[in-house]
C-alpha cells in the first residue's frame, strides 16, 4: 500500500523563513542508517534515488519532490548541500493513505477501501444484521419475562442457619436466609425483577398478636430489599384458618405461577409499617405467633406444647415434630376420650400457608396392666380433644383381662389444608384400668409434614 511522507512536499527553512536551497533528504528504515526504498508513484514501481539530492534536492521554494513509501514508520534525516544538519526525526510514521490505499488495522485503520471490507475485516456487523439483532434481543427480552425464578431463600429462626437442629423458644426475630440460591423473584406491576439479596431480618413486635396467623412476603421498599408481614389472617382458629378476602386481608393470588398479595395492603416490620402495592409483595411463608405477643417458637427436640416455627412456600424440608408427657405413669379408668394424662400440653401444632402437604401423624405408647384390666384406647386428635381420627391404638381384654406390657399404636394421614391444627395425644379407658406410661422412651406423639 502507498503512502505519501507525510504531506505531498517536505519543506525546509531557515529561522528566519529562508528556504534551503539543494538541501539533501535521507529516508531510513527507522533506528538505522538502511535507506529505505522510496518511489515516484503511488504504486511503488518507479523508484527514487535514495538521498533526494541532486536534481530531487529542495528547490527554490525549500520544497523536496513528492514521493511515495511503503506504510510504516522510517527515520528521515535532512542536510544542507554543506552537510549541516537541518533536522533528524526517527519514527516518522507515513500517516493517512494517498491514493485508494488502506490504512491497516494494526495502524488504527480498517485494513479496508469500502464500508463492506472495512466491517468485514473489523469483523462488525451491518445496520441490516444489527436491526435483526434488536429484533431477536427484543424478542427474547419478552419471552425471558415469562420466565420466573422461584423465591431461593428460607424462613428461620436461626440466622443463616436454614434447617435449624434444636429448639428456638419465644424467638422475637424470624430471618430470610439464601437457601437453593439468593435470588428473590419482585413483582414490579408489569414483570418480576429477579432481586439479589443477603439474608433479610424481620423483628416480631408486640402488633404480631398472639395464637394469630401472619404471611411473609419480601418487598421493593423504595430500593430496599425487605422482609415483612402482611395483615392478620381473618380466622386463625386450628382447623378453621382463613385469609378473608378483598380490601385489608392477606389474601394472595397467582401472577405468573408465584404467589402475591392480590390487595394493596400495610406491611409490617418490626415497629415500622409500609404500604405495598398490590402485587408488588413476593409471597414466601407464613407464621403462627405463639401464646404471647411478638413471639414464635420452634421445636426439634420431644416434649410438651410443640410448636412448628415458620413455614416456607418454597425450598421446603421435612419437618418433624415430636411431643409426649414426662411424667413417668398414671392410670385411667374413664369411659370418655381425653387428652393423655388429662394434660392439653401433651399437643404439637402444625402449619401450613397452602393446601399443599399432606401430614402424617403417629402415636405410639408403652403400657401395663394386671388381670382386671379391660379395654384400652389410644388416638390422635385432629382439632379435638374428645375425637379421636384415624387408626386407634387399642388392647382388647377378652373374656378373662389381660396382663402384661403392650405398646399400642395409632396413625391417621391428613389430606392438605391450610392453616394451624393442634394435634393431641388422647387415651380412652373402655373397661378397667391400665397404667400409661411417659417419657419419650414409652411414648411419642408425632407429626411430619414438607415446611
């Protein structure tokens, strides 16, 4: 490719603006004293001698002839016809093309003489390509807003300790902890905005009334990822839980296969309330508070009064409960059902947001008895302390009694409802009269269910 160094003419000049006249010019490959092969034309066929002296020396105007080069970088040195230093300039680079030349990419050119060669050899694509490419992007942005993450995160009563592995008793702040992930899908009005969060923090306070029902749902609150509650449940009585519905409930609904807030509604956080935008609530668990204000509980290890802690719309796990009576024995002779050992604490709760699991309930207890004894019951109540549901435990006496140690067992699966229900341990003395035993060695009320 030619290239022109560096204007059409090279002039020289005194300091007082006086042309050299027959000033010599030395081209140089650069750092060296190698001439360089210099041409008349701009297709490098017709050479120059290399100095420019003689009759190619400055002319009258101070003016070398035009010459052409190959592109690169040369060292030019200029003297006088006496041999006096004029100037000595080394990286001279050649500068823009003469001709129809092309200025290569390595130059900060295109390597190119058309739009077409240029975008093909910087490797861009054409306005036609580009307008079909935001036309694709386009159409996969909108597709791509049908597609929504589920909510990563878990509830808990232990921060950033998702599956708890023992007992948290009247805690006062439930946490929101990345689990499967921590992307937390936020419904802006017209797309989920899938949001990145650490673990979030809601403190319980006196407003979470006691033995109710709370939904959680995470919230934009004006650029602040939050974890709050919604309104009270309508009805959070065990067996009979209730949303309500319409303007002021927690009622939720579906948008895109997530669960929101179908009504505008006040949250709450800690002390602080905040007002959500219908919709605009990420839908992720729900609570029972326990039998003070501002407090919730949840349990892992057997005893009386278990409670379930939170429960999670997303990511579940198993949850089990496990409850009995630590008295070591009593007896029982009465023909009506109820609680064992007379005790309502001898009970565990269970929780569920949405119709969605199935419980499994289990009742298993150690007792004795002589000769005179008669028939003996066990159950599980569901919602009742004078019902029992399912399989009873039971001892038959026969004609003659029975004597000696059995371990009776009952069961009973419930179908997938919403709400709280408080399980019990009932016994029931047919005839006669048996010894029960306690501790979680001779007996064990259980639950399990996906939370």
């Amino acid at each position: 490719m030619a290239m022109s160094i560096p204007k059409p003419f090279i002039h020289v000049s005194d300091s007082n603006g006086n042309p050299f006249v027959g000033a010599i010019l030395h081209v140089y490959l650069p750092g060296t004293t190698t001439y360089a092969d210099i041409f008349s034309d701009d297709g490098l066929s017709v050479s120059l001698p290399n100095p420019l002296s003689g009759a190619n020396a400055s002319d009258a105007a101070g003016n070398f002839p035009r010459f052409f080069i190959a592109a690169g970088t040369y060292r030019l040195r200029c003297t006088t016809s006496a041999a006096v230093e004029i100037f000595d300039e080394d990286d001279v680079d050649t500068g823009l093309p003469a001709g129809t030349g092309a200025l290569p990419i390595s130059r900060g050119g295109t390597g190119a003489t058309t739009a077409a060669a240029a975008r093909a050899a910087l490797d861009v694509p054409s306005n036609s390509e580009l307008s079909d490419l935001a036309a694709d992007v386009s159409e996969v942005s909108t597709a791509l807003q049908g597609i929504v993450v589920t909510p990563q995160g878990y509830l808990t009563l232990t921060s950033l300790t998702p599956v708890i592995a023992s007992d948290v008793s009247a805690g006062t702040s439930v946490y929101y902890t990345p689990f499967v992930g921590g992307l937390v899908p936020i419904y802006d009005g017209a797309q989920y905005i899938p949001t990145l969060f650490t673990e979030l923090t809601m403190a319980m306070n006196a407003n979470h009334v006691a033995s109710t029902l709370y939904d959680f749902f995470v919230i934009n609150d004006s650029g602040t990822t939050r974890l709050v509650t919604g309104p009270a449940w309508n009805t959070s009585t065990a067996g009979a839980g209730s949303r309500g519905s319409g303007a002021g409930t927690t009622e939720i609904e579906r948008v895109n296969g997530l669960w929101v807030n179908k009504n505008a509604m006040t949250a709450r956080y800690g002390a602080t309330t905040v007002a959500v935008l219908a919709r605009q609530g990420t839908y992720v668990g729900t609570m029972v508070v326990d039998g003070s204000n501002g407090q919730i509980s949840q349990h892992v290890s057997w005893g009386a009064s278990r409670k379930p802690g939170p429960w999670n719309a997303y990511n579940r796990k198993p949850r089990i409960l496990k409850a009995g009576d630590a008295t070591a024995s009593w007896t029982y002779a009465t023909t009506s059902i109820r609680a064992s050992n007379n005790a309502a604490t001898n009970s565990l709760i269970t929780l569920c947001g949405l119709a969605e699991e199935v419980h499994k309930f289990k009742f298993s207890q150690f007792i004795t008895g002589a000769a005179s004894n008669g028939d003996q019951t066990i159950g599980i109540g569901f919602d009742s302390v004078a019902a029992m549901s399912g399989r009873q435990g039971k001892v038959i006496a026969g004609a003659t009694g029975w004597t000696g140690h059995f371990v009776q067992e009952a069961e009973y699966i419930a179908p997938p409802s919403i709400g709280q229900h408080l399980i019990t341990s009932l016994e029931l003395a047919v005839t006669g009269t048996a010894t029960y035993r306690g501790t979680e060695a001779n007996m064990v009320l259980s639950a399990e269910w996906g939370a």
